[in-house]
C-alpha cells in the first residue's frame, strides 16, 4: 500500500483535454506551463495567419497550424531540457500541482522561438 501511495503522490493532475507538450505527468517531479497565446503569436506560422487573414480551418490554415505546433515543440523541449523541467503543459491544464512548484517557461520558449 505504501507503495501505491507514493506512486499516486509522484504525479499531477491535469484537466480534460490538457496538452502536453513535453514529458509526462506520471512521475513528473519538475513540472511546467506555457501561455500557448504568447508562444504561438511569437511563431512566423501566426503571424503569418494574422497577417494575410488565412482562414485557421482552411488547407491552408491547417498546414501553418502544423508546422506552428512542430516549431512550439522544438522550442518546448530544448528549454524544458535546458531548465530541467519533465513535464510542460498548457497554462491552467495542470488542476492539482501535489505540492509542486510549477513554473512558466512562457518567457525563455518565446524567445527561443524569436531566436
């Protein structure tokens, strides 16, 4: 029993629908977030959509969207390697932190991603 319990205690919860976007919330001991809104509008992919209004749900749209999400991963991973950081989540995705400290990496994915 005592076991399970720690095995229970060595996790966060996070919401219906949560996106994870490096690592897992079973046995996470270093978990993170993003503020996806800040980190898309940092990618070329947005700002292109922004710019010359391309439909989100056309061919189009969905293709920048792809590629968008691929350059967000990359730039989640390396700095969530960087800072030791074994799970990175959308902001508010994560409903009970077990206690544990998370930070938002917002800030340094926005600017690896203007690197």
């Amino acid at each position: 029993m005592a076991l399970m319990a720690g095995m229970l205690s060595a996790q966060v919860t996070l919401k219906r629908g949560a996106v994870v976007y490096f690592g897992s919330a079973a046995n996470t001991t270093a978990p993170a977030t993003i503020d996806l809104d800040k980190v898309k509008s940092a990618t070329e992919q947005w700002q292109k959509i922004e710019a010359d209004g391309i439909d989100p749900d056309s061919a189009r749209g969905k293709q920048l969207i792809q590629e968008m999400n691929k350059v967000i991963r990359e730039a989640v991973k390396s700095i969530a390697r960087d800072e030791s950081r074994d799970l990175v989540v959308r902001e508010k995705d994560i409903t009970d932190d077990q206690g544990r400290e998370v930070v938002d990496l917002t800030k340094k994915v926005v600017e690896k991603i203007e690197e």
